[in-house]
C-alpha cells in the first residue's frame, strides 16, 4: 500500500521517522486551530474597521483573545437537542463537517524550496516534505472531502427536525454540489498543466518563473475563487444562511459546542480553501530567498503571506458585496462558471494534443476557439430561447390576470 | 498490516451493507451506504488503486447517495416506512426468488468455476506506481475502451435530456402555450399551466 512519496517513508520507518510524523499532524492541528482562532478575530477586526465601528477590543490586547472568550462561553452553555430532532444524526453532523476541515490542510505543502531544491526540508537528519501527506491522488482528495463535507450540513438541516433548517440545508447542498462540478473543472486544468494529482508535483511544476499564469492563473483561479466563495457559503453567496429569510440557516437549532464546532469548520474551511488556492494557483510556497543563513523560512512566510492574501479578501468581500439571488446563483454556476471552465479545459487539451503531436499551436487554438465559439453560441441561444418562453409565458399570463381583474 | 486494514474495512462495507438493509428510517439507509461505499475506498487504496479510491466517494459518496438523500428529504418519506403495505403486488416472493438466483450464480462461480470466475488469470501484482493511477486509466478508457465510454456519455446525455424534457412543463409544439390559447373569457385555465400537459 502506497501512501506518499515522501522520502520520509521510503526507508525503514523507525521512532524516528514516526515522531517526525507525529510532529507534523500535531503542528499542524496546532496551527489550524490557532489560525482559526486569530482568523475570527481579523475578521471581525477588519470588517468593523471597514464599517467605521470598533470591534472586539476588551479581551487582550487589541481584542486579540476574543475568539478564545467566546469559544469558552460556547463550551460551558447549555447543549440543547430539539424534540423532533433525529438524535444519533443530530450529533454527527457536526463532526462530518469538521473532520473534512481539518484533514484537507493535510495535503498543503507550506514550505521547502521548490525553485532550486525539491521541495524537502532536513529535520532530524531525514528529508521530508513540509506537509503531513501526499497522497498520489493528491488534490482528489480535496474534492473527495468537500463532497464529504455536504453531508454535514444536509444531515445538520434534516435532522433538526425542524422546517428552516431544512430549507436551508437543502439550499446550502444544492449550492455546494453545484459549484463542486466548476470547483473540479477549474482544477482539472491545474492537473492538465502541471501533469500530476500530487499537491507537491503540482507545486513544483509551478516553481518556475511564471507561476503558469498564462494557462492556470487567469480563467481557471478566477472559477476557482468564484466557485469556491460558494462552496464555502461565504458572502456573497451566504444564502444558506440569509437572516430574513431562514432564521439562522442549517445551524438554527444548534447551541453551545455543536454549534462551536460548525462555526470552528467553517472558519477552517476558509483557511483550507485559501491554502488550497494558493498551492494549486501561485506556486504554493515558492517566492525568492533574501537572507540565505536563513533559507528555510523564506519558503515559509511566502506561503503565510499569500494565504493572508486570501483571507483579507475573502473579508473584503463580505464587507463590500450584497447577497446574490438564489436564481442568481445557479443561474452563474450551471450557464457561466461550469460552461466556462469547461471550454477552457478543453483548449488547454487541445494545446496540449498538438504540443505533444508537434503541431503548430496556432491553427490548434484558431480551430479549438472556433468549435468553443460555436459551443457557446448554442449554449446562448438555447439560455435566451428558454428565457424568452419564460417571459411570454410570465406577460401573458399576467396579461390575462390583468384583463380578468378589469372584468 | 494489509490484512489488518483488509479486515477493518470489509468489517466496515459489511455492517454498512447490513445497515443499508435493517435501517428502518430511509435516511440512516442511505447513510450506512455511505458507509460502505468509504469502505470500498479503503479497499481500493488497499489494492494500490488511489484514483478509484477518490472517484468512489467523489463519485459516490459526493453525488449518488446526496441525490437519494435530496429525493427523500423532499419527498418527505423519511420517516419509518410502514412493512405491512406491499406497494407493487407480487414484489417480495420475487425479490426473495431474484436474490437467491444472484446469490447462487455468485457462489457456484466463485466455488465451483475452474481456474476463478473469469477462467482469465488473476492480477496479484501492482502493474506499475501507484502516483500513475489516472494516466493508464486514461489510456485503458481512451484507447481500448474508447467507444464504450463514448456510447456511456451518449446515454448519460440522452438520460439528461429526457430528465430536463420530463420536467419542464410548457414545451414543444405539441402544447401550446397558455398565452395562445387562453383568451380572457378562458382566464381560470390560463392560471394553471399544467393543464397543457395532457396535449
């Protein structure tokens, strides 16, 4: 059984080897749960800095503590379970949501020199990669939880018994499985360029100078910010959790540490998403070296700093943008996002085809351009002929309302 | 270890199996699948198979089971089913028939069959790394088995189709529209576009 192909585990596997694993499940727990824990309180931070209030500012300084106050409030409160609840369901679907947070950032490789090594670090005299696994199907398993994570919230929905939460768990998993399939597509051509499911392989092949702008880092990351923004729920795609019109979403009927723990998966997925884009988009930990006696943290805060990236503009959206519709949303991901990523995959394939044919790229983008075009003149005209009916059928039904109310 | 993790997750597919079975709430039903189906994954990546492992509960675990789970959430028959009521007459002594035919093909091609199931001698070693998964899928699926999984596209979009053609309500010119046909004297049929189906 083959687990990794870190160089870690291709010798004997001894207590060394073994504590050397064990340290980096433990730290990165550790760092999952601290960023989480400074994640809520930046978040709050900005997004009042954003709105012209204060903020958290009594727990530590600067509020700091805040998150770990509320935290302890949640774990003491009092758990409640509805009548109507399913119980044995009622209690997992917390933890389905959580255990896919967490174990997603294990296949992120937050460090080693890519540019000019191979993206191995030196501890304890054994190189290993800088992340707990890497599996050989690599990112697949990234996709593999998220659809694991859909049954957190559609079993947290059901099973509380109860009408809104159902609703809003129904709407949260049909969103979520809806912009899974542009999530995997804008993916797929991150495979096709850098030719391997590995995080690492996929991190090294970006590891030159361009970061693979031109087939990766344009049209597919922006279906992959787009789409994931939705996959994690987060505005302006928070319909699941829209206050007017579902209470408090699939998580209404939850309290106390069950609640804390969607809330902890949430924020965790926030950071694993953000961390995931930057390993499969912008060359993961690549960036240059500046002190060379200090060569092995450079790697280190690249990565943090693009990360940081992320989650500032992931606030930035939930403090600028309004909630979108719920027509709206599928109307983006089914006829926009899916057909896009789609038509972009296919032309990265054909480049591909002819590179390894020896063809000259020109005609094969000229000919792949013109089949897309006509694809997509199709696709429009079929989505303008359904919505023309619509609106004849919506005016004359109106129409008649009209003319039987003057009657 | 290998027969250990074996062990583990057959254990794991087997009770799910059960599970699936002897849940009497359809909702914990589909659930045990799932935990069946996370069975199969380990076993998959048990036999070195990474990518299937991953495609088993993408595929499965992802899509399949949610989509059960969506029909019967919203078509509210997740409480316990009543067992008294047969729905199609004559349902369960065929079942009971059907299931003891597949059981005993199963069992006389497994125990009595010369040289295996197949007659075609068994794969016990890997046939090459286990990081190249997708690539000699790929090649199996698109050279040598090229047009069966052309023919399996075809009838997924045939079976799209015909499921957008079912739901939607007003189309064709078969069924008029409401617009059309109704005049204002007509207005009571006019509110209710589902009467055109029956044209």
């Amino acid at each position: 059984m083959v687990i990794a192909a870190d160089p870690l585990l291709l010798g004997p596997i001894g207590l060394e080897v073994f504590l050397i694993i064990l340290i980096k499940v433990v730290a990165s727990f550790v760092l999952l749960m601290v960023s989480v824990m400074l994640m809520v309180w930046f978040e709050r931070k900005l997004i009042s800095d954003m709105q012209n209030r204060i903020g958290p500012d009594v727990a530590g300084p600067w509020g700091i503590l805040q998150t770990l106050a509320d935290g302890i409030k949640l774990f003491f409160k009092e758990d409640l379970i509805p009548e109507n609840a399913d119980r044995p369901v009622f209690k997992l679907a917390p933890y389905l949501s959580l255990v896919p947070a967490f174990l997603v950032f294990a296949i992120v490789p937050i460090g080693g020199d890519f540019r000019t090594g191979d993206g191995t670090v030196g501890w304890f005299g054994h190189r290993t990669f800088l992340q707990v696994a890497d599996p050989p199907m690599g990112i697949l398993l990234f996709l593999a939880l998220s659809s694991v994570a859909v049954y957190g919230v559609m079993l947290a929905g059901w099973s509380s018994g109860s009408k809104y939460p159902l609703l809003g768990s129904v709407r949260a998993s049909a969103q979520m499985i809806s912009y899974e399939a542009a999530l995997g597509l804008a993916i797929a051509t991150v495979f096709l360029t850098g030719g391997s499911l590995s995080t690492h392989e996929i991190v090294s092949s970006q590891s030159n100078w361009n970061w693979n702008v031109a087939t990766t880092g344009v049209v597919p990351f922006l279906i992959f910010l787009v789409a994931g923004t939705a996959e994690l729920n987060r505005p302006p795609f928070d319909l699941v959790e829209a206050e007017q019109e579902l209470v408090g979403g699939f998580h209404t009927e939850y309290s106390s540490i069950r609640f804390a723990l969607f809330f902890l998966a949430e924020f965790m997925n926030v950071i694993t998403m953000s961390a995931i884009a930057v390993t499969l988009f912008l060359g993961g930990p690549d960036g240059p070296i500046l002190v060379e006696q200090v060569a092995w943290i450079w790697p280190i805060l690249w990565f943090s700093l693009k990360l940081l990236a992320f989650l500032f503009s992931f606030v930035w959206l939930r403090a600028t943008l309004p909630r979108i519709r719920y027509d709206q949303l599928m109307d983006l991901g089914w006829k926009v996002l899916i057909p896009l990523a789609l038509g972009w995959f296919l032309l990265i394939a054909a480049l591909n085809v002819g590179r390894d044919r020896g063809w000259s790229p020109v005609p094969v983008v000229l000919v792949s351009v013109a089949v897309l075009w006509a694809g997509a003149a199709m696709l429009g005209g079929a989505v303008r002929k359904a919505r023309a009916e619509r609106r004849a059928i919506e005016l004359g039904s109106d129409e008649v309302l009209d003319a039987g109310d003057g009657a | 270890m290998d027969a250990a993790v074996f062990i583990v997750s057959a254990v794991i597919v087997l009770s799910g199996a059960f599970g699936v079975l002897l849940a009497r709430n359809p909702v914990h039903a589909a659930l045990f699948l799932v935990q069946s189906v996370f069975g199969v994954a380990v076993l998959f990546l048990l036999l070195d198979a990474t990518f299937l492992a991953a495609v088993q509960v993408i595929v499965y675990a992802g899509a399949i089971v949610i989509l059960f789970l969506f029909v019967i959430m919203l078509l509210g028959v997740d409480r316990a089913e009543d067992l008294d009521v047969e729905p199609i007459a004559g349902q369960r002594p065929l079942a009971v028939v059907i299931g003891a035919g597949i059981l005993g093909t199963t069992l006389s091609a497994l125990l009595v069959a010369v040289g295996g199931p197949t007659g075609a001698p068994a794969t016990n070693a890997p046939l090459g790394d286990a990081g190249d998964n997708a690539q000699r899928l790929g090649e199996a699926l698109f050279t040598d088995h090229v047009f069966a999984v052309e023919l399996t596209a075809l009838l997924l979009t045939v079976a799209v189709v015909g499921a957008v053609v079912l739901v939607r309500r007003l189309a064709g010119p078969l069924q008029p529209l409401p617009v059309a046909a109704a005049a204002p004297e007509t207005q009571g049929e006019a509110d209710t576009p589902d009467e055109g189906e029956g044209a």
